[in-house]
C-alpha cells in the first residue's frame, strides 16, 4: 500500500461474513507491515478452516480459531448491539406515499 499515513482506521460490520481473506485485506490495510503476506495468513487459517467447514469439523479446530482470535484480539474493538442500542435515539419512522410513473 502507498498510502503515507501516521494512523489508520477501519470500521466495519462483520469482516468474517464472507471469507478470511477478506479479514486479511481489512488487516493487511491497517498494518501491512505486519500482515504482509496473504499466502501466509492462508496457509496458517484460512486453508485449515475452509478445510475443516467443508468436513464439517469445525469443532476439532478450537485451537487454531483460538489462535486466530488471539492475533486479532488487540485490533478490535466488539461492541454488541445491545450495547450500542442504548446509545442510540429512538427510531423515527415516515410514511410517504410515492405514485409510480407509467414506466414502472
């Protein structure tokens, strides 16, 4: 990355939706320097993972899912939305009436 920057911040919803190489390319923009290598990261978790989702082994992987969120623990800030749901105003809802046009 080329981007010259004293800090860096990322919010996110939930970077495990989809695959963990997308977790390693949020985490390769905050700190390249340390997640460098996407070859690497893949053969340290996501390759085992995938492999033991599809076996539906998940279990026997505590380990590695514990080491995982180890590494990724000092990087992340989890809030549940209960937690943030108090903090929030109450929602507000509109109903407007919107005729369609002959093309719709």
């Amino acid at each position: 990355l080329t981007f010259q920057t004293m800090q860096r911040l990322l919010l996110t919803g939930t970077p495990l939706q989809n695959d963990l190489i997308e977790l390693w390319s949020l985490m390769h923009f905050l700190m390249p320097q340390i997640f460098s290598d996407v070859e690497d990261f893949k053969l340290w978790f996501s390759d085992p993972l995938t492999t033991a989702i599809e076996k539906a082994r998940v279990a026997g992987q505590a380990a590695l899912v514990s080491r995982l969120h180890a590494l990724l623990r000092p990087f992340m800030l989890r809030r549940l939305k209960s937690e943030v749901e108090k903090q929030l105003p109450s929602k507000v809802e509109h109903t407007i009436a919107c005729p369609l046009s002959k093309r719709q």
